[in-house]
C-alpha cells in the first residue's frame, strides 16, 4: 500500500476530487466577487483528506477480503475465471 505508485494516484485523485469540489462550490456564486474563498479552500481541502481517506480504506479493505493475488494487483485470466466462477455459485445459492 505503501509505494511511490499508490501515493501518486492517491495525490492525482485528491487534486482531481479537490479541484471539482471547489468549481462547484465556485459555480454557485454568480459575481467572482462573492466567492467566500474561505469555504472553497476549506471544502476542498475536505474532498482532498476524504478521497486520501478513502483511497487507503479501499485497498485495506481489498487485502483484507481478496484472493492474495488480486490484492498485489497480479489477477491473470484464470485468476478471474476463478474469481467470476465463484461470484456465479454464490448467486445461484442466493
């Protein structure tokens, strides 16, 4: 989890997700002028810390319940026939 790759597509997705935030919150002012600058740094600095948030979260929780391989991001063809043939028992089950 802790690599160079994972730690700059955490940073790209936070700049992304912090940068949406603040056009929203940007559009909603019709005169530049009215911007409140304050809630724009403050919300996007919030979507920034909740996608880095999430973004750990998410490949926690992939270790945590994934096949070994899947979690080091290694699934070849039989490792997904494997993986959907297994999704396919448990939904005929259901």
């Amino acid at each position: 989890m802790f690599t160079i790759s994972f730690w700059k597509d955490t940073f790209a997705r936070a700049v992304a997700t912090a940068a949406e935030a603040a056009l929203a919150l940007i559009g909603t002012s019709t005169l530049i002028e009215a911007v409140s600058w304050q809630a724009v740094g403050s919300t996007a600095g919030l979507a920034f810390i909740a996608t880095v948030v999430k973004c750990i979260a998410a490949t926690g929780a992939l270790k945590k319940g994934a096949p070994e391989d899947l979690a080091k991001d290694e699934l070849d063809d039989e490792d997904l026939k494997t993986i959907m043939k297994e999704e396919a028992d448990e939904n005929e089950g259901n």
